[in-house]
C-alpha cells in the first residue's frame, strides 16, 4: 500500500503527480481553478495512478447534472473494469460552490459525509476520488471534509497575488483553450496573449479565440498569427483612444492611455496617434468655417455627408490632398465632422505650436514621466472650458 499525500493547500500540481508515480497516493483529490489550467494536470495525475492504458476501463467521470451522492457513492465502490485502480473523476459538483441539487437536499439515502469517510476508511487506495471545480465555497464543512482526505490544489488566475504565479496560471489557461481545440502554439505566441490581455479570464479567452480563427485548418498556431493578431488588437485600441477623445470623453481617453502603456506600446506612437487626430480636425474645422452656410452637422446622416459635405470638404482642401488626409475613409471623416462642434480651430492651432515641446519630454528630453506628460495633454484636449 502506498503512503497518502500530506492534505493542504498548493498552488502547482506537479507534487501531487510525482508522489503518485512513486506510490504515494491519497483517496481524494481536489483541483481548483478554471478548467483549461486544471485538466492537463488532472490527465496527468489519472495517468499516474492507473497507467495509460487504464483511461477507457479504469476511469469513471461524473458531471454536475449527474452528481448525487448515491450515483458518487456507487461509483467509488464498484470495481474496475481490469485489475488495478478505479478513479472517479467528479466535475464541478454543486455542493461544493454552495449550489444544492439533487440528492445534496438531503433526500438522499447517503449523504456526502459517509461517502468521504468510506474512502478514507479505504487502506489499499483502490479508489480514487479526484474532483475537479472551478471555484469552491470555503466555508462549507463538506470542503473542510474533502481538505482533511487529500491535497487541495489552487490553479486559478484570481485570488493569485504573485506577479510571476499569476502570469503562470494565465500561460497554463491559454495553453489549455488552445489544447482543446488540437492547437500547438509555437515559441512566444502565449507570451504575446499575455502581454495583451494580462490576467483577464475574458480577454484571454477572446485572445485566444482569435489565435485558433487565424489557425484555421492548422494544428500549430505560429509567431506570425499572434503577431497580426497583437497588431490589428492595438490598432483597434489607439483608434478607440482617437475615437475618445472625439468626443472629449477625458476618462476613456486616459483609461485606454493607461491600458496601452502597460502593454508596452511606445508613447510616441499614442502622440503620433493624437497629434494626427488633431492635424485632421484642424482641417475639418477650417473647412466648416470658411463654407459654414452650406456644412451643417447636427443631425448629419452618413449619405447626407457623402453627398453634400464631402465634396465640399475636397473642393476647399484642394487637389493633391494634403498628406494627413490622404488613405482617409469617408467615414472616418463623417465621424470627425460630428465631433467638430466640440473642437476649437484656434486652440487646436495654440497646442500645434507646443506639439515640438511634447514630442521632446517624450523622448526624455525633460523630467516629466511619459505617461504624465500624455495625460496632460489629452486633458488640455478635452478641456470645454479652456
């Protein structure tokens, strides 16, 4: 008979698979945390006690619609189908995140506490009960229980405060949404998620959905894919950023700011972004005043603009277009020409006059961090009173 694991509470599952193949098992095994982080390991640890070959036979899984404590009960007490070891690999059982169903309101001919004390009444550890939960109510006497038996191992993202431990569970969440799919990514692509989507359980899963679109048929996702997935996301962010401070929403403007630094996108690039923005609206805003009568805006409709305004707008900037309209999409234009009665002609040519001294402190040419100097600068923008 092989020793039981000591029970307590770990952060990797890497002990509790070497003690297994060494023999040392315990009745029950508790797993925490988002799924894709915690199956690899689970599919390890069932490998260690039954052998590869012992998955089809050997293996009983029980899922949440099926969890009662009688059908737990009757699978842990029946015998394999060869010789050797059974586990019961339970999924999400709903006593277990404080959500009664089934047998668990007690109408039940066995309750939970006796199917506990049958495994740990077990001394050849012939039956193993491995539960796998997203998440747990720690205060339930039943987890308490389960924590008495065996080792409980946390794997989720949250509730992790180590910067390094977080940034791990996160790897081994993506690695896992791509693993389930039959996708293999290559050297750095996870680090590139990472460092897009931090430790959001949503951005990561929307990150990884894009990388297995941009896959397709194939089992590998490459540097190549992650890469124009990183840049078609921050694109789309620096356009919100843009869009943001169109329509001099202060807060947005410096959340996105804030969000795109942290990604380690240059700050020069978000001041090319802004100071493009406003040679733009400087145009448009000329454009509007010198044919004020014929340019209304409020309420304009987009095949209003089209037909009546933009041709005006090209008639007064004149052929060749200057260079920062050139590659313009008209309804990029149309957006602007909406956001122009929020903007002033003149102070958008006094901030021209400082964007030499901005560009200078960003490349550190003053003391200012870069992330001050941009913020004061969008607030100067969005200022209705200034």
């Amino acid at each position: 008979m092989g020793k039981q694991i000591n029970s307590g509470i770990l952060r990797d599952g890497k002990d509790v698979i070497e003690a297994a193949s060494r023999g040392v098992v315990s009745p029950l095994y508790l797993f925490v945390g988002e799924r894709p982080i915690t199956a690899p390991v689970v599919r390890d640890l069932i490998a260690a006690l039954v052998g590869a070959g012992g998955f089809d036979f050997n293996v009983e899984v029980i899922l949440p619609e099926a969890c009662s404590e009688t059908g737990v009960f009757e699978a842990v007490r029946t015998r394999p189908f060869y010789p050797g070891r059974k586990v019961v690999l339970l999924q999400d059982p709903p006593f277990l995140t404080g959500v009664e169903s089934g047998d668990s309101q007690g109408t039940g001919p066995i309750g939970w506490e006796e199917v506990f004390k049958w495994l740990s009444s077990r001394n050849d550890a012939g039956t193993v009960l491995i539960v796998e939960s997203r998440s747990v109510d720690k205060k339930s006497p039943l987890f308490h229980m389960i924590d008495g038996l065996g080792p409980v191992t946390e794997m989720g993202i949250s509730g992790v405060k180590s910067g390094r431990d977080a940034r791990n569970a996160a790897a081994l969440y993506v690695q896992g949404l791509l693993r389930e799919v039959g996708k293999r990514p290559e050297r750095g692509v996870v680090d590139l998620v990472l460092d897009r989507a931090g430790n959001d359980l949503v951005a990561l899963k929307g990150e990884a959905e894009k990388l297995i679109s941009l896959a397709g048929e194939g089992d590998s996702i490459g540097i190549e894919d992650a890469m124009g997935s990183v840049t078609g996301q921050r694109e789309e962010e620096i356009f919100r950023l843009t869009e943001a401070i169109g329509n001099l929403d202060e807060a947005s403007a410096l959340d996105i700011t804030s969000r795109l630094l942290a990604r380690d996108v240059h700050p020069l690039a978000l001041f090319q972004a802004i100071t493009n923005f406003l040679r733009k609206m400087a145009l448009i805003k000329a454009a509007l005043q010198e044919r004020s009568g014929a340019l209304p805006v409020h309420g304009l409709s987009y095949a209003a603009f089209q037909k009546d305004i933009l041709p005006e707008l090209k008639a007064f900037w004149g052929e060749p277009a200057p260079d920062i309209l050139k590659g313009a999409h008209p309804y990029g234009l149309y957006l602007m020409c909406k956001q122009s009665p929020g903007f002033n002609l003149e102070k958008i040519l006094g901030l021209f006059t400082r964007l030499p001294e901005i560009d200078l402190a960003l490349k550190g040419g003053q003391a200012a961090p870069q992330r001050i100097v941009l913020e004061r600068l969008i607030f100067e923008i969005t200022d209705r009173y200034n």
